[in-house]
C-alpha cells in the first residue's frame, strides 16, 4: 500500500532464464535504470521487459487511487503467481 501523490521506485530482480514483460496497471513509469547502469532514454511506459538475469528500477507517483495490478504478461508466469496488487489509498 502507498499513499495517493507518493512517489515510488520499484525495483524488479529477473532471477530467472525466462523474459518477463512487467505490466502495471493504472499509472505510467519510467525505467531508472537496468542493471545498476542509469538509462539514457526514460519515456513513459506501462510495460518493462526484463531479460533473463536483469534488474531494473522504475519510478512513478502513486496519483491514481484504488487497487492496481502488477503482474507478468506471460499468462503461464502470471497464473504461476507473479502478480501482485498495489494499493493507492
């Protein structure tokens, strides 16, 4: 949970050898950074994908209230259980 017009930073680990497009539902992001190294290009995206064995941070402000989902979009992972809900109260 977060509190509305909170700024957040999120940081996936990918310990895995798989791709995994990290959609978030309800706000818009930017990528900080992918393996510890600042990105160059920060547009707004929704989606992040991470390559096997990768990180990377992301950054948005919580000003969308209500519950949102974050989630894998490969149906299999996300039925496995990467998913996850985030609250804006």
């Amino acid at each position: 949970a977060v509190k509305r017009n909170q700024s957040c930073v999120v940081r996936f680990v990918n310990d895995t050898a798989w791709h995994h497009p990290m959609h978030l539902h309800g706000h818009f992001f930017r990528v900080l950074s992918r393996n510890d190294v600042p990105t160059r290009h920060r547009e707004w995206r929704d989606t992040v994908l991470l390559a096997p064995r990768e990180r990377a941070e992301v950054a948005f402000v919580a000003d969308n209230p209500g519950d949102w989902m974050l989630h894998c979009h490969v149906l299999d992972h996300q039925a496995g259980g990467m998913m996850a809900t985030i609250r804006v109260g």
